[in-house]
C-alpha cells in the first residue's frame, strides 16, 4: 500500500509540474527583463519539483525490488484498469434497456449532474404514473463538489444553503425535465416528452430570504424549495397546488420536515398539525427522489430512492488500488426510509467493514492488508 501511494504521489507530482508550466506559458506576457529573471526563478520551481517526483519514484522501485520502468508501467495498468472499470459502468448504464427511464437499480450519482439526472428520470416516471405531487430531497453538494465528500456544515444558514444549492440544484433539475401535462378533459395519461428537445425557461421568486426559501418555475412545473413548518408555507403550498391543477406537476424540494409529527404544538397555531395532514400529507407528495448521507459508525453512508424502486443502502469504502479514492459498496435495499440500525446491522455483516474506518487507516500505515 506505501508503494501505491508513493507511486502515485510520484504522478501527481508529474502532473502539478506540467499544469504549471503550462499555466505560465499561456499566461506570459511581453517578455521584459525583470519578467525574464521571475521566469528563470519559476522553471528553478519546476526542476525542483520534478527532482522530488524523480526521486519517489526511485525510492518506490527500490523498495519493490523494480526497475524504475517497471514501477511507472505499472502505475500507469493500475490508472487504466480503473478507468476502463469506470468507464464499463457508465455506458452500462447509459445503455441499459434503451432509456434513463427504464434503469432500475441506479448507483450512487458522483457528483450535482449525476444527481439531476437521476431525479429527472425518477420525476418523470412518476409523473408518467400519475404522481403529481412529488417531493424530491437532493443531497446539497455544489457544482463541482463530489458525493463522496465530507458534508457541507453551512455556517450561513438556510440563506447559504439555497444560494450555494438549494437554487442551482432545482433549476438544473427543471431543466432536465421534459414534461407535458395532459390537456383538460382528456383522458389519456401524463405524457413525457422524451426527446432532446430545448430546455425550458427557468424563473426563480424568492419567499421569505432569511429562510432561503423560493418558488422555481416553468411552464409545466412548479417548484417550492426549502418550505417549512411555518404557517406561511402552508398557504403557499394550496395556492401552487390550486395554481398548476390537478394535471401539473408541483414539486416540494428538501423541506425542513419529515412527517406530519414535525408539526409540534404551537400556541400560536393550534391546528397547525391537523392543517399540514390536510394540506400536504393528504394530497401525497410522496418522496420520488432523494439522497440521504449520514454517518453510521464511522462511515460515510448513502441512502438512494429512486421512484418506483426501493431505498439502495451503500457505505463508501478507500479504493486499495488508487491513493485518496473512496467508492461505494451496494449494502442492500429497503421499502422504507433506512434506518441507522439498518445500516449498523449491514455494515457489520459485512467482511470490507469488519475493521473500523481507522482501524483500517493504521493497517494500511503499518503496509498491512485492511481487508
């Protein structure tokens, strides 16, 4: 394990020397003296650099018993038989019965795009089933953040929250869309459009900015980001539902609440709770789509629904073949929202994680197998 990281420290080291070169190529300016003389001391840099990368390369075929040659050759099969297992993933699912709509079982998405994708297939699904009153909850990760990251804590709030997530998120998501509510008095099914057609037009109205809370829309959907237990919220929920219909698609988008109970005892609205089962509960919104991370005994576990299909339970895991990867492995499923206890039972049926996240840490430090 200390060679595989030496190795590809040795490469990233390799690549950091190049993007830089090339980084002050491109940007040069007219050449002046004084600019000469900081050229000079930048390619003294990247000597140095690719001194250090030579030498950790030498360092991990002195310790394998390799030659030079036969350490970077096989740092390079290693990097390709990962991207090649990567790559046999993803056209599998690309190509899996024609349609992102007939995929069944989906992986956990790698990143916010990833994300949207899979929610626009399990949105339009169930609205091809006549489910038009959905609730999606995304995992709230930014443009370029990975799922397997650590979570964001938001020091701004709600206000941050929506900025940073919660808004970009639901209008990739609107605009993945391509849906088309039947007409009235017919009595044919939603229909979706399938095609690539152009994106629809997105607008955004903000509700209360301190709750970071909106109204994004389209012309077929309609979509309430962030609502919570506030009376207010209610009001607004029957106006967008009387607003779009019967027939068009409303969307409730990460709420801050889990079910009716989240609705306690207020002096101020006695019958707060009995209104929320009238309003929302009553009417569905039934969870299509959602990404749940927590941790449950020191992993970083996923969650996964994806309408019509059962809650997918995965735990991220190191990758022993590549340095500072981490991949999902599938745990089960469950037609309920997992729980904790869930998790803790799989994760200790489990032989990959029968040693604790730092246990196995100091296996690997030590050049142990953590299996």
């Amino acid at each position: 394990m200390n060679l595989i990281i030496l190795i590809a420290y040795g490469h990233l080291a390799l690549q950091s020397v190049f993007a830089f070169q090339q980084h002050r190529i491109n940007n040069l300016p007219v050449r002046t003296s004084r600019q000469s003389s900081l050229r000079l001391s930048t390619d003294d840099d990247v000597q140095k650099l690719l001194e250090k990368a030579r030498k950790l390369r030498e360092e991990a075929a002195t310790m394998s018993g390799k030659t030079l040659q036969e350490v970077e050759d096989e740092a390079k099969q290693q990097k390709l038989a990962q991207e090649r297992i990567v790559e046999k993933a993803r056209k599998e699912r690309e190509q899996s019965s024609g349609s992102r709509s007939s995929m069944q079982i989906l992986p956990v998405p790698d990143d916010a795009k990833a994300q949207n994708e899979q929610a626009a297939a399990a949105v339009e699904r169930a609205f091809k089933d006549g489910i038009t009153r959905q609730t999606v909850r995304f995992a709230l990760i930014g443009e370029d953040e990975a799922m397997s990251g650590e979570l964001n804590e938001f020091p701004g709030g709600a206000k941050q929250m929506y900025r940073e997530c919660g808004r970009p998120l639901t209008e990739a998501l609107l605009r993945e869309l391509r849906i088309t509510p039947k007409t009235n008095g017919s009595s044919d099914d939603n229909e979706q459009i399938t095609s690539a057609s152009t994106p629809p037009t997105v607008t955004a109205e903000d509700i209360w900015d301190f709750d970071g809370s909106a109204i994004i829309s389209t012309n077929d959907v309609q979509a309430l980001v962030f609502p919570n237990t506030d009376m207010k919220y209610l009001k607004d929920i029957e106006a967008i539902d009387k607003k779009v219909g019967p027939d068009g698609l409303f969307l409730v988008v990460n709420p801050f609440w889990r079910n009716v109970e989240s609705w306690g005892f207020n002096i101020l609205a006695p019958n707060g709770k009995k209104r929320a089962q009238e309003v929302i509960f009553d009417k569905g919104y039934q969870v299509t789509y959602a990404v749940l991370r927590f941790s449950v005994r020191g992993e970083d576990c996923v969650a996964v629904k994806s309408y019509p299909y059962d809650w997918q339970m995965y735990a991220y895991r190191e990758d022993p073949s590549w340095f500072n990867q981490q991949v999902p492995i599938w745990l089960g499923k469950s037609k309920e929202e997992p729980t904790s206890s869930q998790f803790t039972e799989l994760l200790n049926s489990r032989p990959e994680f029968k040693m604790s996240k730092n246990m196995r840490q100091m296996q690997r430090m030590m050049g142990n197998d953590d299996q």
